[in-house]
C-alpha cells in the first residue's frame, strides 16, 4: 500500500477529519474513555502526532500528548490511533507506531505511555512491566496500561498518578 505518513505539523488537518476517523474506528463512545481525561485541555506535539494519507483520503491518526507519569516525571501519552476500517491489518497502524517511537526517542522524550490492548502493542514493544505501579484517574484496567521506554530505566520502579 501506498500510504504517506505525515506529522500534523508538516502536514496541518481539519480536525474534524481526524475525529470523524476516530469516531469511525472507534466508535462514538471514545471520548468517555479514561485515557480521554488526560487530552481534555491538553494540546498534542504536533511533530509527534501523526496523520496518513491514500489517495488523498486521510486514513490513518495517532497524537502523542504532553503528561505526568507519577514520579518519572514528563512522558507522551499515546492515542487515539484509528485506521480507516477498509485499511485496517495491512501493517499502517503498526508503521505508525514505529514512526512515533522513532520521532520521540530523536526528541529527546523519555517514555510513552497508553491504555490499549496489550496483545497488540507488545509487538512493536509495549509492556505493562514499566507502568505496572502506576495508575491512572478514573476506571481502567491496569493489564491495559502500557508503556514503552525511549531512555533506558525510564519508567522501571517508578509509581505514582498519571496526570496531565
Ligand atoms: C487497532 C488498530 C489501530 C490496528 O491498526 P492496523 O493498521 O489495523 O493493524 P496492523 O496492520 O498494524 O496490525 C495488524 C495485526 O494486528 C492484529 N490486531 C489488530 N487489532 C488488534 C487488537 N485489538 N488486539 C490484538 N491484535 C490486533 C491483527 O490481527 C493483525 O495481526 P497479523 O499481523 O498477525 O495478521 C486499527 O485496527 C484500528 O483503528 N482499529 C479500531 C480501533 C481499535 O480497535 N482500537 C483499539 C486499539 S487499543
């Protein structure tokens, strides 16, 4: 496939397109999730937060946030990612998790954190290990708390809330 990745900030979308996207791979409900708490008021890395392109059509989003893990301190907050559902299991999704990782660790970031299904983010890297002594406001399953180190040690040990 021949999709084209872009940062929001090389590339600016209407943000109704992205949430329409959203809305459509995840359905209406997902701003009543947790995790959505921590992007109310916050505004995400434009050159973090990616958007993909086929044909013109905007098919794919992920947005990495500004946020607090407990006592690590400073971190990314990864999601939503959506994928046009006519695109989905064709590896975008997992080409766009792999850009984000690239593009934070060259920032200088030092973790990013999610609330996602562990069976599908473990395989570019995710883990509940780091995050296991964390948690988050509101209800969510801790199994569902996942993290990924950009520096070595990042999140290990650490505890505390995750705030915004
Ligand atoms: C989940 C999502 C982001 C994955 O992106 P994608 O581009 O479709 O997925 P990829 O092509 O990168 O990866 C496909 C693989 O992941 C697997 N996979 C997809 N969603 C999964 C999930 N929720 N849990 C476990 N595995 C999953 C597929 O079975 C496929 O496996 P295979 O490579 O062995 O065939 C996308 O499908 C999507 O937007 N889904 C709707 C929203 C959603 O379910 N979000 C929940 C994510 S926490």
């Amino acid at each position: 496939m021949q999709w084209t990745i872009y940062t929001e900030e090389e590339y600016p979308t209407p943000e109704d397109d992205i949430l329409d996207l959203i809305a459509s791979a995840l359905g209406a409900d997902w701003t009543t999730k947790s995790s959505h708490q921590l992007r109310l008021g916050n505004e995400q890395y434009k050159n973090l937060s990616l958007v993909a392109f086929l044909d013109g059509k905007l098919v794919g989003t992920v947005r990495l946030w500004p946020i607090q893990a407990g006592n690590a301190g400073d971190a990314l907050l990864l999601g939503p990612l959506a994928i046009h559902p006519p695109l989905q299991g064709k590896g975008l999704g997992r080409a766009m998790l792999y850009k984000v990782i690239e593009l934070a660790k060259a920032a200088g970031h030092g973790a990013i954190v999610l609330v996602g299904d562990a069976p599908y983010y473990e395989r570019v890297g995710f883990s509940s290990n780091p995050t296991w002594f964390m948690r988050m406001p509101g209800r969510y399953d801790q199994n569902r708390l996942l993290g990924y180190e950009l520096q070595e040690g990042y999140l290990t040990g650490k505890d505390g809330v995750i705030t915004r």
